[in-house]
C-alpha cells in the first residue's frame, strides 16, 4: 500500500470516528427531558445548577422569591462564548416556566443551560 493510498485511509477512519461520536452526543442530547418546575414549591433562596453534557456544559445561579424566578446568572457555559443560549435566560424568568423554546442556532446548548436551570430549582424543594 503506497502512503497516499494509507493516508486517506487513515483519513478516512478519523473522520468515521468523528461522525460516529457526533452521533452519540446528538443521541444524549435528544434524550434529555426537561421538567417544568412547579416554581410555588421552591423556597426563596439563591440555588446553583450544573449540567455536562460534553462538549456542551452549563452553570447557572437563580434566585426564586415568592414563588417567581427573579434572576438567572450564567456562571459558565463551556460550548463557547457568545453562542447564542445566554438568549434562553430572559426567556425563563419572562415566562416563569422551563418549558420555552430553545434559542435558533442554539437548540442543543439551550437544552443544556434548560436542565442546569432546572437541577438549581430542585434544589430549592
């Protein structure tokens, strides 16, 4: 086998692999449920909320008084700056509800900050 032929072997491989792992995260990602908090049932108080669906990460800090979420502070998101998600915030705390829809071009990471935003609510149950 000459090196061209085995290089665009080789090249043909990596790039399968990627495909095939870019797969699997699709799948995680889909398969991710978000709950649509009962926010009455949350105490007042500041709660923190992680989620790692790699590549694609999320933190966030919100605050609930009286049974409303009054603020949400995205302390990190690990799927890089300015991507768009961020978007998703306002609309939590303007409908006070989980279920909004996702920010275009943005679908997976707004699933992700979706379910950090939720894991900081049950903490408040």
């Amino acid at each position: 086998m000459g090196k061209a032929k085995g290089l665009r072997l080789c090249l043909v491989c990596a790039a399968a692999l990627v495909v095939l792992g870019g797969c699997a995260f699709i799948e995680k990602i889909n398969k991710i449920t978000i709950d649509n908090m009962a926010l009455q049932k949350v105490k007042d108080g500041t709660y923190e909320g992680s989620q790692d669906f790699s590549p694609i990460t999320a933190s966030v800090r919100v605050t609930v008084s009286g049974g409303r979420i009054t603020d949400i502070v995205m302390l990190s998101h690990g799927h890089g700056p300015n991507h768009g998600a961020d978007a998703i915030l306002p609309r939590v705390i303007a409908a006070q509800s989980l279920a909004v829809d996702a920010v275009s071009s943005s679908t997976y990471s707004s699933k992700v900050v979706l379910k950090a935003i939720e894991t900081a609510l049950k903490k408040g149950m």
